[in-house]
C-alpha cells in the first residue's frame, strides 16, 4: 500500500483491550452480559481490520472473581486468535484478578507477588505493571515495585516503552465514584516515570474510553468488553450498561503514538467504497488525488453530495 499522507508506516502496531471479566461455566455477568460472546466478536473485528498488531495488551480484570474455569476460558477465546494475527499476548493483571490463579494458569508459576513483567516487541518495550491491592479494588504500587520499575527505565529501549497498568493515574471527572477506587500516591510514580522513555500509558478499569497525561505522557484508558458505564445517566451514582464496549489500536511512530477505539459491535454502512479502488488510487499522482478527492467541486464529491439529497 502506498503512502497518501505525510506520515510513514508506524514501526509498531499494538492492540489494546480491556476488562474482560470472563466467569466460570460460561455464565453472564449480572445475567445478562455475555462477555464470551463480547470478546470473541472484539478479537474477530480486530482481526479483520488493518491493525495487523504484533502484540495484544489486555489491561487487566481478565476475570470477574478470579476463578480458574475463567482464565482458561480466556485463554481459550484469546491464543487461537493472537496465534491467526501472529501477535503476542501480554497479560496486565487487574483488581478483579486474584495473583495465585492469574501466575499459575497464565504463566505456570503461581505466585503470591506483584505479577510485573518486561516485554520486547521489536525494540519496543512494554512494562506491564500490577497495580492491586490483594483483597480491595483500589490501587496501590509499593516502594519495592517502583524501584523495579526505576531500574527497568534506566536503560532506554530502542523504540521506548509503553507502559501498561490496570489503575488509570488520571481524575474521572465524568464519574466521581471512580475516585474512591483510583491509584493511590500517584506523585511517586510520577517521580520514575519523569524524563523516561515512556511513550504512553495504557490502562483500563474505568470501562469507558478516555484519555489524559500523566508526569507529560499521554494515558489512553480503553473500554472494558464485558460493560460499559453510561456516563449521562440520571439520577444514578454509576450505570453500568451491555453497550458501547470497544478496543483500541495503538499506532507507534518514531515522535508520536496515535490511539483508535474499534466499537464492538453489529454496524450499519451507510456510505464506502471498496477496497478496489485502491489500485485507482495508486495509479494517479498526487496532484490528481488533491483534485479527485480534495476539491469541493470534483467529480467525485459532487456526486457524494448528490447522494446524500
């Protein structure tokens, strides 16, 4: 595929998903949300797509109560499609997690410990830090994890870091609730990850979408697949709801990271092209494209506007 902007290809391509929430037997979350189905068709639209991710970063709360039925269900549902998308898996553990059935059935060896790992995808690296608070949902990184942490930067990555956590260190201005449950004492993990190699944050938890900074780093917080929380609702502390889940894409450049959100989900088209067209568009020059497609009063726009009278 040729390149129409004036950006080149990204040098990496990670997907992010979050909140999966997975139970024992198969059962629906709250009777009524089938997180099996959410994930499977959120791994199939993102399989379809043009993200080609080399790794799938999955941001913690894997299960809803820690059961083991669920990871292996998980696993079940997630390394058939990574292995089809040749893209590696990378675990974040989250509040809902329990660590013993986390290490022992995702990576053989159970543990008691902060589950925080290093990954290299290609000359980038990605941290996966556990935030939790065995036995509470808010969280919390001890003094031990940021020295780990401090050590692991000290020595930058060819293409940077990313860094993956459940606990967004963000406000939730959107939902107040939120707040009793955040990261605590985020001023200390501001302190590590200032003048690092760290290109962005990923994390989940708040099951919506959202984005923010952090100690200067952008953080992109990615929808839970299993529910979403309906941010308008009235009258209402929080509203949880069997829509609007999504994943997200994110684009690596050499000075930029660039986050899409995939909606999950059945769609109607109501206007596109096919991909054929690519070949036509290869054949032109750029000053033709301009004119094609930029200008108002091409050919091409007006009968765009024609169609939609």
């Amino acid at each position: 595929m040729i390149q129409l902007g004036q950006y080149p290809a990204p040098s990496h391509v990670i997907a992010h998903v979050s909140d999966t929430h997975l139970l024992a037997g198969g059962r629906q979350l709250f009777g009524t949300a089938n997180t099996i189905e959410h994930l499977t068709q959120a791994l199939a639209q993102l399989e379809r797509s043009t993200a080609h991710p080399q790794a799938i970063v999955f941001t913690g709360d894997l299960a809803d109560l820690g059961e083991p039925d669920a990871y292996l269900r998980l696993l079940r549902v997630v390394e058939p499609a990574a292995a089809r998308m040749n893209a590696e898996i990378i675990w974040v553990i989250g509040n809902h997690d329990e660590r013993a059935q986390y290490s022992s059935l995702l990576f053989d060896e159970e543990s008691d410990a902060p589950q925080d790992r290093v990954y290299m995808i290609d000359g980038l690296r990605i941290i996966s830090l556990d935030t939790t608070v065995p036995g509470y949902h808010h969280g919390d990184i001890s003094d031990e994890q940021l020295e780990w942490l401090r050590r692991e930067l000290a020595a930058p990555a060819p293409h940077g870091t990313l860094l993956a956590m459940h606990h967004p260190p963000i406000p939730t201005p959107m939902l107040e609730a939120m707040g009793m449950l955040e990261l605590q004492r985020q001023e200390r993990l501001a302190q590590v990850l200032t003048g690092s190699d760290v290109r962005a944050i990923l994390a989940g938890h708040l099951h919506y979408s959202t984005h923010s900074t952090f100690a200067g780093i952008p953080v992109s917080v990615a929808s839970a697949t299993c529910y979403t929380l309906d941010l308008s609702a009235h009258d209402r502390l929080l509203s949880g709801v069997d829509h609007g889940q999504a994943v997200n894409v994110v684009h690596v450049y050499k000075h930029q990271t660039v986050h899409s959100i995939i909606p999950v989900g059945d769609t109607t088209e109501i206007t596109g092209h096919s991909v054929e067209a690519w070949a036509q568009i290869e054949a032109m020059t750029p000053e033709l494209r301009i004119e094609t497609f930029s200008a108002k009063n091409s050919a091409f726009n007006s009968a765009k506007a024609e169609a939609s009278e």
